[in-house]
C-alpha cells in the first residue's frame, strides 16, 4: 500500500514539474542583447543575443518618451512604445513600456488586447475613464475615472481601453510584463483583416445586417491598408 502511495505522490510530482516548466524559462544570464545578424551572436535561451563582451551602455537606452505623441488621427491618441524593438537589450527580460498620449475629450485608446502581458498604467497629466472586461461568460466591466497620480491594472487578455474625458490633453504611461507584448485593436482586427472575414460570419456574429458589415469592412480596411 505505501508503495502504491509513494508511486501516486511521484506521478503528481512528475506532473507539477512538467506544469511548471511549460513557462517562459527565466533567464540564465545577465542579459540577452537581440541582434537581426547572427555573425556575433550566441543562441541562448531561444533567441540569438548578442556576446555579452560587445554589449554596450546604448542597448539598455531610449530617448524620446518626454515628446508628445501626434493625437491627430481617427481616434485621437498616439501610443509610443520602448519593447525589444526599440531597446535590445529588454529582450528576455520581461518588461517593456509605452507612453500613449490622448487629445481632449474623446481621445480614445480603443478597446483591445495585448496576448502575452498584464499591463498597470499610471495617469501624469488628465483624466481618463479606464476599463476592462472579463471573459466569458461573465463579461463584467470594471470600469474607473483616473486622474493624475491614479494607477490602473488591465489583466493579460482582457479587452480594455482608455477614453480621455477631459476637456485637456491627457498623458499616461504603461508598464507591461513582457518584452513583447503583442496588441490586438478589437475593431481592427475583426473588420480589417486580411483577407476579410466573410460577412455573413461577422452579420451573425455581430447580429448586423450584412449591409451594414460590409460597410465597416471597406472602412476598415481601407484605414489598415
């Protein structure tokens, strides 16, 4: 019986470690500079870096964040961001960030998604109302008016958005947990992808007239593309 017992305890912990290691590994160096050519990279970690030997103090910098960003678009904010693609040297590390920047009353950050991070926000000048949706089935919206200061935290996958209800221009700044965190905007993926989703899928969906979607389609389409 205790033999039995000691093989049941095994399994289960055989299963926790298999759970455990599915994760991102943590990192097993210092740093891990990203580099498009190879010719002085390692492989570490999946990703070919840079030899530590060559990295340098501007692989870990960016300039720039104190510019507002040009609000004069369709939806009146500008996300400006500092991932991997901008700073080498966050690869691996988990982290990232961004300063979006609203124009006054209905600057909008539009609902949407970022696949591979939770994302806190904190509020330096305006008032926004802020918010984010569970999933199914509950799809209860948790909704706050920030003001400078407040702080903010939309969880990894949840649709959320930023709306600028002030009468000034408002400025925030988000931190994610990770490196790349990848963005889906709701409206543009669903009626501006490419090839376009077949109407009659998005009319049953949406519960639209197929006019109606096909309307939506040309706009956003002729706005991704």
């Amino acid at each position: 019986m205790k033999g039995v017992q000691f093989l049941v305890a095994f399994v289960l912990l055989a299963l926790a470690s298999k759970l455990v290691s599915a994760s991102d590994p943590s990192p097993l160096q210092d740093f891990c500079v990203a580099i498009n050519d190879t010719k002085d990279g390692v492989f570490v970690n999946g990703k070919f870096c840079k030899d530590p030997k060559l990295a340098k103090a501007e692989d870990f910098y960016l300039s720039g964040l104190n510019i507002p960003g040009n609000t004069s678009n369709q939806v009146g904010s500008m996300v400006t961001p500092s991932n991997v693609q901008q700073i080498p040297g966050l690869n691996t590390l988990g982290i990232s960030l961004v300063r979006i920047d609203y124009a006054p009353y209905g600057g909008l950050n539009p609902p949407h998604t970022h696949p591979r991070a939770t994302e806190i926000l904190v509020v330096v000048e305006g008032t926004l109302y802020v918010g984010f949706v569970t999933s199914n089935m509950d799809n209860r919206l948790f909704t706050k008016v920030l003001h400078p200061g407040d702080v903010f935290v939309f969880p990894e996958g949840l649709i959320h958005f930023q709306f600028n209800v002030g009468h000034t221009n408002a400025v925030a700044f988000a931190a994610l947990s990770s490196q790349n965190p990848g963005v889906i905007t709701i409206a543009n993926a669903v009626f501006g992808s490419d090839p376009a989703i077949n109407p009659d899928v998005l009319a049953k969906a949406f519960q639209l007239d197929k006019n109606i979607v096909n309307q939506l389609q040309s706009q956003f389409w002729w706005d991704n593309n």
